[in-house]
C-alpha cells in the first residue's frame, strides 16, 4: 500500500476507532439466542451492514428458517474501511434483499446488489425507506454517530437490538430512555462480548488482542454492551437482596445534596430501605422493572454530582425499591 494512503487510513483510524470494529458471529449468537421469539413473520433490517462480510447478515441468513423471517435487508455505507473486495463498487453505498427464495444460498452475487443513489448512511432518506419496511433493527451501528442512531430508531418506532459502548448509558438521550423503560441493557456486557474483528491496518497493542484462526484481527475492548427495547426473560428476574440497611447504617452514608443512601455494589442493595439509593451503572445489567423505579441520574438536588462529605464517589442512579412502596415492614 503506498505510505500516503496507509497514513490517511491510518488518521482516520485513530479518529474513528470504534467505528470500524466488526462484531464476531459468536458473539452475535451468544446475545441473540435469548430473542428467539421475537423473529416471526418479521423483517429484519441491519442498516450499517455489507451483506458480504457482516456477521449479522450471516447469522439471519443462516437461521432464516429456523426464526421464521419474512425478509432480511443489509445496508452497507459507501465509505465503510473494511473492503476485502472492489473499491470501486464503493462509488455508493448499497443494500440486499435477502428473502426464503434465497434457499440454501448465502452470500449474495454482485447482481443481487442493488445500489443506492447516495452514499448508504443510515440516515438517508434511501436508507430510512428501508428502515420503514422494517421491524426490528439489528447490528453494531458506528459508535460516533450511537445518539443519532438511537434516536432514529426511537422516532422510527423501531424495534432494535445493537451494540454500543458502556459509556452510552451516561449518554442523557439514552439514560432517558432506560429511565421511561422504553429501552433496557440486553444480555451480554463487558467481558460478556468477546471482542471484534478490525481492519488490516489496526495496530494491535496490549494483551487485549490476538489474531484468530481465520487470520483476523482481534481486539477485545470490554466496554461494549447490547442495548434493546425487545423484551427478555432477565429483565423480570429480581435481584436478589441479602443484606439490611436497619444495624448497619454506617455502610450506607446518606448524600450531602440528596435524600438518599449510597450503595456501593448492586449486590448489596439492603432489602429493607424504602427510600432513594444511589447505585453504580452496572445495576441496570440487573435492573427489573417490577422490583425497582429509576429516580434519577447522578445528580443531586443542586444538580451537582452526588457526594458524601464533599467528595463524590463515582456516577451513581438513584433507584427506589418499588415492592417496598406498598409493603408494610
Ligand atoms: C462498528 S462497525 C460495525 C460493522 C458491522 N455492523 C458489524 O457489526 O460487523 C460500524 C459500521 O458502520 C459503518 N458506518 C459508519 N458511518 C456510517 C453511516 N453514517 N451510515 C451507515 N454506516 C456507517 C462503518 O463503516 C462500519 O462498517
């Protein structure tokens, strides 16, 4: 490759890191084996996805029957890096409609292709025609662009399933949306998802990285999580509680500019305190709906951070246990 275009891939790279991170068909079947009965009759759309190479695309392709699709559509962006084929196909972006008359068949030829006039982005107005055909959403979107990908397909009224940074709960966009109960952390997070396939030109640095046996690049940046408005059964299990906030006080320090105890770690929620805690992000892997109420988000009620004689401890979301709002104790 001549050293200008490395350099320019390489800038690039370093700006958009995450952008360009290809997620792994095991991890996509891990995660996805949990929202089996969700698949019927529908069509899937995997909007930031090139049908050639996408693991999303495989693994609908592939259990096309078995979950009983209508129609599989992927959409790929004209200047997506990862490009083992033509770079001239990339003038602009495109889509497959992959449908039962596919048969046995996986991969879509290049008269199968069918070209956008503009660049593919996912929001075009190309890109959104087929996002209206669609029912649910499924794929690991550009990690730059998480806000308005998210917002699209709430005001889309999609149904979706994607990966996205942890960081993205803090997002305020999308803490409202867990907080309104309108999305909620899927299965797998953290080391839950194993890592993601990178482009030739990625350097890998740390113990975080390896080469797979297909030769891909590997890394595994342990941040990621699945974010979703489709339902699960793990969203209805509770939590359990052990331990007493009633002879042990000194453990649970009340906020300075909240009403409110802090709780280290989600397992140590006390069963027996009615009023507000302060909770790390992590609990809402946990969180059920019926067993507790998000309050709030980091902030006390001067809208500063949360803290306990001056100091802050981390970020924190303010929960009540719901169940303890009508029981007697
Ligand atoms: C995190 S990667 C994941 C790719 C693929 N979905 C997967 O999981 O393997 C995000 C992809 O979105 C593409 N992308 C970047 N900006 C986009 C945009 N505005 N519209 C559609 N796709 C975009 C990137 O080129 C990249 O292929």
């Amino acid at each position: 490759m001549a050293r200008k275009v490395q350099h320019a891939l390489l800038r690039k790279a370093k700006i958009n890191k995450n952008d360009e991170f290809y997620t792994q068909l095991s991890d996509i079947e891990s995660e996805l084996q949990h929202y089996k009965n969700h698949f019927k009759g529908k069509v899937v759309f995997c909007n930031c996805d090139d049908p050639r190479i996408s693991n999303f695309f495989n693994y609908f392709a592939l259990n096309f029957k078995e979950l009983g699709l209508r129609k599989l559509i992927a959409a790929c962006y004209r200047k997506q890096e990862m490009n083992p084929f033509n770079a001239e196909e990339f003038k602009n972006g495109f889509f497959y409609e992959y449908t039962s008359e596919e048969g046995e068949k996986i991969k879509p030829s290049s008269t199968d292709i069918i070209h956008f006039k503009g660049d593919g982005d996912f929001r075009s107005a190309e890109s959104i025609e087929l996002l209206k055909q669609s029912d649910i959403v499924v794929t690991n979107p550009p990690f730059s662009l998480f806000r308005d990908y998210v917002d699209q397909l709430v005001t889309y009224n999609k149904k979706f399933l994607i990966i996205g940074n942890i960081n993205a709960i803090t997002y305020k966009e999308v803490f409202k949306l867990i907080k309104e109960n309108k999305v909620w952390l899927g299965i797998r997070l953290g080391r839950g998802v194993s890592g993601f396939i990178v482009p030739e030109y990625y350097e890998l640095y740390g113990t975080e990285t390896r080469i797979d046996s297909f030769g891909n690049k590997i890394v595994s940046p342990n941040n990621c999580l699945w974010l979703t408005n489709l339902d699960t059964s793990k969203r209805h299990e509770d939590i359990t509680l052990t331990k007493r906030y009633f002879g042990n006080e000194i453990e649970y320090p009340q906020y300075d500019n909240y009403d409110g105890i802090n709780v280290n770690k989600t397992k140590n929620i006390p069963l027996d305190y009615k009023g507000f805690m302060g909770v790390p992000i992590t609990f809402l892997h946990k969180f059920n709906p019926e067993q507790f109420e998000i309050i709030k988000f980091r902030k006390g009620n001067d809208e500063k951070d949360l803290s306990i004689n001056g100091r802050c401890p981390y970020f924190r979301i303010l929960i009540r246990n719901k169940r303890l709002q009508t029981k007697i104790i």
